[in-house]
C-alpha cells in the first residue's frame, strides 16, 4: 500500500512540474520569439505602439499572416505561439518597450 502512494505522489509531483514549469519557458520564448521574428524586420518603435494597443488574438493573427505573406518565416506553433505572446504581452515581453537607460 505504501508503494502505491508513493507512485500516486510521485505522479502527482511529476504531473504538477510540468504544469508550471512550461508556463516559465513560454514567457522567455515569447520574448524571444518577438526578438527573433519580429525584430528582423521590425524596430521596437515599430512594434512596441501596437503591443501597448492590446490588440486581441484575431487581429495579431492577421498581422502575422500579412507578415507571412512578406516573406516572414513562421511554422504553424510558431504562428499560434507568436499570436498568443503578442495578444497577451507579459512583463518580460513588454520590456523589450522599456527605455534603454
């Protein structure tokens, strides 16, 4: 009976840190995705006004696909990936918008 609780906690533990631990990486990936993507082609003066408009998850997608349609690069996670940063920008992404001291 012990063996089988130690399983179901271990299970628990495991099914718990992956829960939490991919929300820290999608927050650093974001940021560097809009670096990587966006930047190429894009100053943050460019980009850094539209953040701050809080444009939902449609229009983004649409700017997205006009970028595709330029000559941008994106796989289809990338695309849903970068439409959810960009209609959700969290603090790490905003600071690309911080003044450079």
């Amino acid at each position: 009976m012990q063996r089988f609780s130690t399983l179901i906690i271990t299970g628990y533990l495991l099914v718990a840190w992956n829960i939490c631990l991919p929300g820290i990486a999608v927050a650093e990936e974001c940021r560097l995705q809009v670096e990587q993507k966006c930047s190429s082609c894009h100053f943050a003066t460019y980009v850094c006004p539209k953040l701050k408009k809080k444009k939902g998850a449609w229009a983004w997608k649409r700017t997205v696909k006009s970028m595709i349609n330029h000559g941008a690069s994106f796989t289809n996670a990338e695309t849903k990936q970068l439409v959810s940063c960009l209609s959700n920008p969290d603090n790490d992404l905003l600071e690309i918008c911080a003044p450079k001291k």
